[in-house]
C-alpha cells in the first residue's frame, strides 16, 4: 500500500471542497505563537501550491500515514514551482491503456506502445496522497517505501483531476528526491489502524518483498546482506518464505530498521508535444 500524508486530523474526502486551505491568512493580526506559527505554514503551502488547494483528506483516513502541516510545508518550501502553460484538460486512464499500453491500475506505469514506448509513467492517488502537486508544474510530497520512484531520472506525472468521469491530466516531468525519513516517533505515534495497514502492505505486496525479507533475515538472527535479502525475496515470491508477523514489521518500523522516505516532487520540465499528443489523441477518439 501506498503511503499518503495529511493533517493530524482529517477532514473530508480527497475530491469533495477543501476547507478554506487555499485563502490566504492575514499575518499582521495579534496572534499567540503557536497561532502564528500555523499560519506561517499555512501560507509556505499556500505559496508552493496551487493556492493551497493541492491539501486532500485522504479517503481511507483510518489506514493513511500521516504528517503535520509543518513538516509538509518545510518540504514543500525547498521546492521551487516550474512555469507551465498548459490547455491539457485530461484523459481517462483506459485511453492511456488502449493507446500508449499503461497498465490500468497501477501506481507505475509506462508506455509500452507508440513512439513513447518506455516512457515512465506514475499515476499516484489523492486518496493516499493528499499533497500531490496542485497544478502543473508545482511541487509535491509524498510518503512511501517504494523504490520505483528513483529509478528514472524524471517521470511523466498524471494526476486525477476530476471523479465523474474519473480523468487524469498531465503534469510534467518529475523529479523524486527523499528529502527526509519519517521518524520513529511519528511512526509510532500513527493510529493502530494505520500501523496495521503498513505491516499489511508489508507481508503482501510485492515491491515490498524485498523490506519483509530484511525483517525476517534479522528476526532469525542471520546477517543481511544482499545475497540473503535476494534468496529470500525469491522464496516470499515463491510462497515459500519465512515467517514474518505483523507486529514484527510494526517493529521494525517503530525501531528504524526500516524507514518510510518522505519524498519530493519537483518538475524539471514540461513536455508539449507529448501533452500536445495525448490531448489531439483523446479529442478525435
């Protein structure tokens, strides 16, 4: 499962109004500290986004990792906004699956048709990532334990952009960089719904194989060393790996034997005639 950040307390679902994040707070009001403080931040996410408003609640509060509204904003403010003119107003992802070969539900997924074949493309959620870019060009932050996202140099982002019907317009190429690690205390400091959806995600989905077998490697008291991690990632994928519980992932990522990267994302670049290719595609479908 994809990690996904949001204020320590959730409000609403990711594609319903936001809740006034994206007017602007007046600063030279007599304030306390801590109100001032708040209301800082409030605007560093305000400058680097999309007047604020790429904030969304996660949808499924109840099993998404959470971060406070300073630790984004701090994140977000090293990340300077690239200029886009852009008419692109978003496609839906079974055209990118018939035209360009995108896998249609997966977070990675690259063209495998056309010119562009090869192409990398990543299709992160707002229900699991409530600070995804807010506009094109503009930079976003998310949380995960996923490597895939270093692999290329740059990714053409897509983000939802509308429910009914469900489209996706294109962003630009990004550039995902770990800033920062979720703490240990943030960890342990996460609902035991969240904890358990993490160890769930864990056990289960294959690009963690690699992270439960680490775990197991030092439960069972052998060294972990890459060609260990490498045989018992191919016996997990062979269902035959060893036993590996819940709490011992919870563990693991209580006591930072295994950290979740907070990550980045700035765009380098933005590719019309690539934008330029899809839009003339959708629109003589």
């Amino acid at each position: 499962m994809e990690a996904a950040i949001s204020q320590e307390n959730d409000v609403n679902h990711p594609d319903s109004d936001e809740p006034g994040i994206g007017e602007e707070m007046n600063t030279e009001s007599s304030e306390s500290p801590d109100e001032e403080l708040t209301n800082n931040t409030m605007q560093i996410i305000y400058r680097n986004t999309a007047a604020g408003s790429n904030y969304r609640s996660p949808m499924n509060q109840a099993k998404t990792l959470m971060i406070a509204f300073d630790s984004a904003a701090r994140h977000l403010g090293s990340c300077p906004p690239f200029k886009v003119q852009s008419t692109f107003q978003g496609v839906s992802r079974a055209f990118l699956t018939r035209v360009f070969g995108c896998d249609p539900k997966a977070l990675f997924a690259p063209m495998c048709k056309g010119s562009w074949a090869g192409r990398p493309v990543i299709l992160p959620n707002w229900d699991f990532h409530p600070f995804l870019p807010g506009a094109p060009g503009l930079p976003g932050l998310i949380l995960s334990l996923r490597n895939e996202f270093f692999e290329h140099p740059l990714c053409s982002l897509f983000i939802r952009v509308t429910k009914k019907p469900v489209t996706w317009a294109y962003y630009g190429q990004y550039k995902f960089v770990v800033s920062g690690v979720f703490s240990t205390t943030d960890f342990i400091n996460q609902k035991s719904t969240v904890k358990e959806a993490q160890a769930d995600a864990i056990m289960t989905c294959p690009p963690f194989h690699d992270i439960r077998a680490r775990i197991y490697l030092r439960k069972s008291g052998m060294p972990v060393t890459a060609s260990a991690v490498e045989l018992e990632t191919q016996r997990i994928k062979d269902n035959d790996g060893g036993k590996v519980t819940h709490n011992d992932v919870i563990n693991a990522l209580s006591h930072g034997e295994e950290s979740i990267s907070i990550i980045t994302m700035s765009c380098i670049d933005f590719d019309h005639r690539f934008a330029d290719r899809i839009e003339r595609e959708w629109n003589s479908r």
